[in-house]
C-alpha cells in the first residue's frame, strides 16, 4: 500500500513537473512568435529600404521628385540605428549594425549623387547617380538577407523546441503544432501582405504576375495590368498628417478592393503606388475598369483629407511581353497621365 501511495506520489510529482515545463516552453513558444513577428517586420522595412533606393534613384533619372522616398527611408534608416522598439536585432547584432553603418554611409553618398544630378543633369553625374544607386542597393540586399538570416537561425531553434516539448507530453505537442501553424500563417501573410493596407506586396506581385503571363500563353487569354498612383500624396501628408495619409491608404485600398473581381489582384507596390493584374481583362475593359475606380475614388469622402485623386496607367500584355516591359509601359502610361494634369487614365 505504502509502495503504490508512494509512487502515485512520484508520478504526481513527475506530471507536475511536466506540466510545469510544458508551461515554461509554451511560454517561451509565445515569446518565440512574437519575436519572429518583429522579425517580419524587420524584414519588412529592410525591404523597403531596398526597394525604396531603387525607386528613388529611377525617379530621380526620369526628372520626378523623390524627397518623399529620401525622407521615408531616412526615417526607416534612423529607427534602426536608434533601436526603436520592434527594430531590435538580437542574432548576427555586431554584422548587422555594421551593414547599417556602411548603407548609411553609402545612403549618404547616393543623395549627394542625387542633388547633384538635379542641380547639372548631365551624363556625368547620371552616371554617377546610377553607380551610386547600384551600389546602395547591393549593400541594402545584404542588410535584407542579414535581417532573413537572424530570423532563420531563430525558427530553427524554434523547431528543436516543438521536440522539447513533444517529449514532454502529446496533449502539448498538439498546441505547439497549433501555435506552429499560426506563426507559418504569420510570417506567410506579413511577406506577401502590405502591413499597412493589408493588400498584396510588391514580393508576391512579381511571383503572380509571371504565373498569368504564363496563363495567358497558354490559353491566348487577355491579361492586363492597371498601376495607378495618389496625385500629391505628399501634399497630403504634409497639409493633414502621416495619420491621415496612411488613413488615406487604407480606405483607397478597401474601395479599389471592393470595385475589382474576385479573381483580380491588388498589390501596394510603393508609399502610394498601387497595381491591379486584371486577368483575362483586354485594353478597353482595363481602362473602363480603371476610369470606374477613378470615378469612385474622386467621389468619395476621405473624412479630414476630404477629395483625393488618383493617376492610371494601362497596358495589355502581348506575347512579347517579359514581366518587366508589361510594368514599364503601364508605368510609363501613368507618368503620362501625370503628366497630363492627373486625375486620369492614360494606356
């Protein structure tokens, strides 16, 4: 009697312990996701930086303003090397503030590039210009795959906890594989999502336009793609607020999103650049499309920033197309339309 009371005690103690330990990494588990949360974001910004040199530089050599995209990635720049909270890095820490030091530097160069091509647009300094952006952007891709690595060595650590736990109790392998799952779906949905408008990213646009360019061969479908970009945007923020701005974004993001198909893609694709893929769509319907979104979004009430417009470029793939001289001929279709007085559609 005393030997089985006493290791009913035993294995009472043993459950305990185990419970307890299954609590401790559950809660590390918790602590885990919101790390690679942060992590995403990171990677998010990091990104955008990337991208954002790019563009700065393209703007710059067709005679746009880029101090917007200047001050934006000044800004994400800054919230790194300050540590702002959620810019933190814990893995590769001393490579990765020195890759943040040596882009700053080289951010540094390139916008001293860029007003001096402003101030004498000549070939010197747009070839200047373009070695500078060239080389701020390798370094920009090595600030991005430090960011991906330091998150990969997290999840990997990550999974030999999922085998901790499992050998501690089957009941917790099951809420591990649920939490596991929702970190997965996570990390999925802030890469291939905008974090702000929740619509798709410039990231999953190129993987989905090369899937229905190759569609479109196969079956001699239609394709067309619609980039339309807020007229002044900048004014915007600058009259009312970055708030009201990202406000702004939001709902032109909810009222393009309710207009289009369910068989459409959206993506925000810059600060205030938007792209629709409509599919199996040819030019004239594209264009209707886009004159009906115009329509809308002239004649809706933004709240404090009241009447916002926006500029359309369309184009219809040919079977000559690549990806990129589909995005350049709507892209160069919007400028027109700027160009024109805004508040336009233009193929």
């Amino acid at each position: 009697m005393k030997s089985v009371f006493t290791q009913s005690r035993q294995l009472m103690m043993i459950t305990v312990v185990v419970f307890f330990i299954s609590l401790i990494n559950a809660g590390f588990v918790l602590y885990e996701t919101n790390r690679i949360e942060n992590d995403a974001k990171i990677i998010n910004y990091a990104g955008f930086i990337r991208g954002s040199i790019q563009r700065a530089a393209k703007l710059e050599c067709t005679h746009y303003n880029s101090d917007t995209i200047i001050a934006q990635v000044d800004g994400a720049i800054h919230d790194f090397e300050s540590r702002k909270e959620g810019f933190e890095i814990k893995k590769f820490d001393t490579l990765f503030y020195n890759i943040l030091a040596e882009l700053k530097t080289e951010w540094g160069s390139l916008k001293r590039a860029i007003s001096d091509y402003r101030a004498a647009p000549i070939r010197k300094n747009h070839a200047r210009l373009i070695d500078k952006s060239e080389r701020c952007w390798s370094i920009s891709n090595r600030f991005v795959l430090i960011c991906q690595k330091a998150s990969e060595a997290k999840l990997s650590f990550f999974e030999f906890v999922f085998i901790i736990i499992g050998l501690n109790i089957i009941g917790v392998l099951i809420i591990i594989d649920q939490i596991r799952s929702y970190v997965r779906f996570k990390l999925e949905f802030l890469a291939t999502h905008d974090a702000l408008t929740g619509v798709f990213n410039r990231y999953l646009y190129d993987t989905v336009i090369e899937q229905e360019i190759k569609r479109s061969r196969r079956y001699n479908s239609p394709l067309s793609v619609i980039i339309c970009d807020i007229d002044c945007f900048k004014k915007i923020n600058d009259t009312y607020g970055h708030k009201t701005g990202d406000s702004v974004l939001i709902e032109l993001a909810g009222i393009i999103s309710e207009q289009i198909r369910q068989s459409d893609f959206l993506f925000r694709i810059g600060g205030e650049e938007f792209i629709i893929i409509a599919v199996e769509t040819a030019l004239l319907n594209a264009v209707a499309l886009a004159e009906k979104l115009r329509i809308a979004i002239q004649e809706w009430d933004f709240r404090e920033a009241h009447t916002v417009t926006m500029s359309f470029g369309v184009a219809e793939y040919t079977q000559i197309d690549t990806p990129a001289a589909l995005f350049k001929r709507a892209d160069a279709a919007l400028y027109r339309a700027k160009e024109k007085g805004r508040n336009r559609v233009e193929t």
